[in-house]
C-alpha cells in the first residue's frame, strides 16, 4: 500500500514475515528508514527501504537503490494524499443516505 508522504521500495514481499520494526542506523541517510521483517523462524531481513517524498524523488530512490547493489521487486511513489480514516468514511456515507 502506497504511503501519504514516503517512497517505498519493496525487496522481500511482506508475507514472508510476521513482524516488522523500523531501524534508522546511525549511517543512514537522513530521510531513509529501513524496515526489517521478522519471519516465523526468528530470522531477519531488510524488507523494505523508505525515503522521505520531501527529500528524494522516485527517481532518486530507483538510482540509491542500484547504487547500494539492491534489488526492489517494486517500487511504491508516495501519493501525496491523506489516508482518511474509517470515522470519515461513516461520517460522510451517512451524510448521503
């Protein structure tokens, strides 16, 4: 799922793993947020990168990654738009009844 306000370039799908926790390394680029997934067995692995829209381009975001030797299996574009919750949702389906 596309994020508001982030780049996301996907390296492992999400269903290997169960859970997930954001690292930020001291030597990580500022803007970058790196997203470790956990699967059933204990191990780990880097499953997705995130990059501020603010301060990278997606085109920027496809070259860090080929320059870090990565490969994404998909690259998400942030969307730019606010999510709205599900209370806005009702809010507005009950306004149109």
């Amino acid at each position: 799922m596309p994020y508001e306000n982030k780049h996301v370039a996907i390296l492992v799908d999400s269903e290997e793993f169960e859970t997930f926790a954001v690292e930020n390394p001291e030597d990580a680029p500022e803007g970058v947020d790196y997203v470790v997934g956990t699967r059933e067995d204990g191990s780990t692995d880097l499953q997705r990168i995130q990059f501020d829209a603010d301060m990278y381009s997606i085109e920027d975001v496809g070259a860090w990654i080929e320059e870090q030797g990565l490969e994404a299996i998909e690259i998400q574009e942030a969307t730019g738009e606010k999510e709205s919750d599900e209370s806005e949702q009702s809010d507005e389906m009950e306004e149109s009844e």
